[in-house]
C-alpha cells in the first residue's frame, strides 16, 4: 500500500509513530492543536499501524479504503488510558475534496439538524459528503431533548480564495448540555499547506 497522510487529534495524544516503509526506524508524528499535521508518506502493508515511539506498542490501526492515495486520519484516545485509539479516514484527495467545500464530521453523539447559509441541513454520524460553500458561510445546528430544541452550535466560516474546510462535531464538554464542541481545519488542497 502507498498512501500520502495528514494527521490529526482534537485533544493531545502524546508521543505517537509510525514506521514508513518496512525495515525504517520510526518516525514521530507531529499533531496541532488547531490544524492537519505535515504530510507523510507510507509504503507497507495494511492497516496502516500507530505505535509509541518507545516501545513500539501499538496505539491504533487504520484500515485504508480501496483507491485512497491522500488520507486525514483522525485519531480519538478511548476514554481508558490504556484501550487503543479509535480511527477515521477521510479521503483527503482533492478530486474528493476540493476547494471551496465543506466536510462535516459529526462525532457529537447528538441527532443535529440545522441550516448552512440557510439551506436546510441534517449531519449523518461520522464523515458527511462535502459540500459547496461560498467563502463566507453561517452554520446553524439545533438538536432535539425531551421536545425541547437546544442550539447546538452556531459558527461562521471564512475561507480564502482556493482553502477549503473540515468540521469536526465533537460531545458537548459536559453531559447533560447540547453545546457541541468543534474544531475548524482549513487548508489550500492543491499548495498542501494547513493553518
């Protein structure tokens, strides 16, 4: 398998690696806060595997799709410090996802539906479709309790000329309240430069 991969955590994981081609020493991976990691290359068999760069054990495992070359792995630590780390991948190829569109990745747990610059709008749980966005978008999620509707999130979206946008959807910070946390990643696909 030959891949070209971003990485990316919404909260830190600590030390993570991976070895590139088989017979290579591991190489570190490096997460941002707020964008997609530099970009890697691997060469080797499938799944692609995430080890500690110590002892080389191993974090998580990430099953690539058929016909994936470019991929955004998203890695989510399981509550229990020592269960493996949950994986998402995104095909990240720009005929996939190009400039000027808006994936959503609904992790919130929460049945949402809402508006995106006024058009009607319902999240699936996990990755959602990519969409058309103008570059000034309002994005408006609502979810349901107990026939009540509570806003979920609402955000506005500025893309540059040639950036397009991935939105993670993550559980609200405490249990019992709807307010989604999310992070933002904005990137230009064809200058493969992340802010």
């Amino acid at each position: 398998m030959t891949l070209r991969f971003t990485v990316f955590s919404p909260r830190p994981l600590g030390e993570a690696a991976y070895v590139a081609a088989p017979g290579q020493a591991p190489t570190r991976l490096r997460f941002y806060p707020l964008a997609r990691s530099p970009r890697y290359d691997y060469r080797g068999p499938a799944p692609l595997r995430f080890i500690a760069p110590r002892d080389r054990a191993l974090l998580a495992e990430a099953e690539i799709p058929a016909g994936v070359a470019h991929a955004l792995i998203v890695l989510l630590p399981e509550e229990k410090a020592d269960g493996p780390w949950r994986t998402i991948v995104l095909d990240d190829g720009e005929m996939r996802f190009r400039a000027g569109q808006l994936v959503l990745v609904n992790l919130s747990g929460l049945e949402l539906e809402g508006t995106l610059n006024e058009r009607p709008l319902k999240p699936q749980p996990g990755p959602n479709s990519a969409l058309p966005v103008p570059r000034t978008s309002q994005l408006v999620l609502r979810t349901v309790s107990r026939g009540a509707s509570y806003q979920a999130l609402a955000t506005d979206l500025n893309l540059a000329e040639g950036e397009r946008a991935l939105l993670l959807l993550l559980p609200p910070l405490r249990s019992g309240t709807f307010a989604v946390q999310h992070r933002l990643l904005v990137d230009r696909p064809a200058a493969r430069v992340s802010r």
